[in-house]
C-alpha cells in the first residue's frame, strides 16, 4: 500500500462531497428489503404528490426504480439555487447571480459566478440562534426553521421534467433515495450507516455532522463562504443542498478520511465482505459495481471511465472499463480496480478558500496520478517478467 500525505492536514477528516458511493447502506436497502423499499418510496412520492394520485406521473419525475433512481435520471439541475433563493430578503430587483463583477456582485462565487451581498435572511427561516422550530443547524451560528426540509420537497415536485431516457446529473434523486431509505428501515441515515456498517468496518472516522463527534481541528477546512453561510466552513457539510438538511442527505455529507474509505472501498473489492463478516450479498455487489447505464456512462451510484475517450472520462486514460467510482467537488475521488485488485483514493480540499480555484481539474491532476499508477504497474510487471 501506498500513502502519501502532502501539506498540514495527515490522516484529518475531510469533506467527501458527492463520493456517494462511501454510502452502502442505499445498497443494503435493496438487497434486503426489495419489495418494502418501493412501498416505502410509494410513501414519500405520495407525501410529494399528496395532491395527486397519479403514481405513474410520480414514478416518472422521481424515479421509483432503484436503477432510475442511482442513475439521477431527474431534470433539477439548479436545486441549490432555488434553495438559496427562498430564503433572502431582496434590497432591490436585481438578479441575485451575475456573470460578471460588478458594484451590485461584488462576490466571486465560482469560476463564472459573481454574487450579491447585500440581502438579508427572512426571519421566518434563518435563526443565528437555536430555538424552537430552528433546530436544523446550516452552519455555525446558522439555523434554518425545521419546516425548511418540506420547501425542499416542494421544490423537488415543481421541478421541470426532462425527458425520459435522457442523462442529466442531478442531486434529487439522492436526496429522495436517503428519505425512501429511513423510510423502509424507520431509523435516520447517519445511525444506519453507523450501526451497520462504519463501526463494524472500524472507520470511526467516517460519519454526518463530524462536530458532534471529534474536535474541529480533526477536520479539515473546506471553503471560505462568503456568500450563503458567510464563515470558514469546517465540519459543516459544503454541498448547499445537503446543508439545509442538517447536513444528512442522500446526495452529500459524509466525511471521512484516507483510512477510513480504504476499508469501505475494500469491503466493495471483497464483493461484499470485509474481516471475514458479510456486509453485501454477492449478487447486489455484483450488481451495484458491475451495471452501467445504457444512455450514460454511469452505474448505479458509481461513475465509470469512457474508454477509447479520455476527454470524456472522469478516469485516466490507462483505466480499464471494470473501474468504478467517484469524483467529488471538494476535490476528491476514489476508483476501485477489480482486474488489478487496486485502490485509488486522492483527498484534497480544492476549494479552500475558494471553489472558484478549478486548478485541480484544468491540470488533471487526479487522473494524472491514476495514470501513473497503472504505468508503474506495468513497469513492475514487465521487470518481473
């Protein structure tokens, strides 16, 4: 095993972003409970559609099939934009986002982004103090009202409809999947995940909300927010979105560290197993790390390399197509290599102190340094030949 660490944070805990793959407990749900987990997701697209009863139009939007639902088949691009929108106070009718700066988008928010800083929060939904009915903790000093996670919800079933069969990325169908999960197993996601896989597995390191379980300066910045949460984010979720959940979602939250998804990622390259327990059955690990998409390049909950177009792929180029894993926005990946029995795993913080920073992916330093592994391999075996 390899293992380098560079800069001041060794063996710290760090935002995953959208690793979703850290996440078996949505594979668990399938294989144990098939046909409970569809009646639980029939509950919390009627809870959505309350207003209509025409199931198949909800199937339609969120995915009920868990192939549908892994593949983020639903048109939502914007989600966090909508979220943010709905909870500020305007001083005037000027577009809350620009493309250029300028004396009303003073705020570089990304690589192409300019922002407003002059609203204010309703205080109707956005507490700096905890109290009742504003227990749902955003950030430090941050609390958005409890009934914010059904203006998601609306959100999500106002969402436009995009075509059916058409690849479009998209965080909703997570966050419906996470729902549909503690719906079936009647437990929240962050104890699930504890009880049945992290302790068992030792990753105690790996968890929702990390504040509530190891000092801060186990965790690793992530970004300096100058414009929702408007503080250094540290041990606070960045995904938006998620944030606005408490920080326990389905499309991004977990932290974790190098250690810590060694093993998770191992448990998936065993089809199952780790330490000698059975986590997984064969068939759905089989089925979760094996599937690809017939109208993307995707799996179920894993992305996987385009071969023969290493433009196109979020793997390097030396990767064979049995690979299967994630990119995170944080600046992390992990790949997982059945035919050489291989692990990658990178953790970076890119976006400290700004996700405007796109270095990382404009130098392909990621797939770059998978490329290289696969070279030094083949180096090794010609010499050993």
């Amino acid at each position: 095993m390899y293992q380098l660490v560079f800069g001041m944070h060794a063996n710290l805990t760090i935002d995953s972003a959208d690793d979703t793959g850290v996440n078996p407990e949505v594979v668990r749900g399938d294989e144990q409970h098939a046909q409970r987990q569809l009646k639980a997701g029939e509950r919390v697209l009627t809870q959505v559609r309350r207003e209509k009863n025409d199931l198949q139009d909800a199937n339609t939007r969120l995915g009920v099939e868990l192939k549908d639902v892994r593949a983020q088949l639903a048109d939502f691009v914007k989600e966090n934009r909508r979220l943010q929108r709905g909870i500020f106070s305007m001083c005037s009718n000027e577009p809350l986002y620009s493309s250029a700066k300028n004396a009303t988008h003073p705020v570089r928010f990304d690589a192409k982004t300019y922002v407003r800083n002059d609203f204010k929060y309703l205080p109707d939904i956005v507490s700096d103090t905890r109290k009742p009915g504003f227990t749902t903790e955003v950030a430090r000093n941050f609390y958005v009202s409890d009934s914010f996670k059904d203006t998601i919800l609306q959100d999500i079933k106002k969402s436009r409809l995009g075509t059916r069969g058409r690849y479009v990325y998209s965080c909703v169908n997570f966050i419906m999947l996470k729902m549909m999960v503690e719906n079936l197993m009647r437990s929240p996601m962050d104890q699930l995940l504890r009880d049945d896989f992290y302790s068992g597995l030792g990753a105690w390191h790996t968890t929702y909300n990390p504040l509530k379980r190891m000092d801060t300066l186990q965790i690793v910045p992530t970004e300096q927010d100058g414009f929702v949460r408007r503080q250094l984010l540290r041990g606070y979720v960045h995904d938006e979105a998620a944030a606005f959940q408490g920080g326990v979602s389905g499309n991004a939250g977990l932290f974790s560290n190098a250690n810590d998804l060694a093993k998770v990622l191992q448990l998936m390259l065993n089809q199952g197993t780790y330490g000698g327990e059975r986590y997984l059955s064969l068939e759905t690990s089989r089925l979760f790390t094996q599937s690809k998409s017939p109208t993307c390049r995707r799996g179920l909950g894993f992305d996987k390399p385009v071969i023969g177009n290493p433009k196109a792929s979020p793997c390097g180029a030396l990767a064979p197509a049995s690979v299967y894993g994630h990119t995170g926005f944080t600046g992390t990946c992990f790949w997982v290599d059945p035919d050489n029995q291989l692990i990658y795993i990178f953790l970076s913080n890119r976006v400290n102190p700004s996700r405007a920073n796109n270095k990382l992916g404009s130098l392909d330093i990621r797939t770059r340094i998978q490329d290289a592994i696969y070279k030094a391999i083949d180096r090794k075996s010609q010499k050993d030949s």
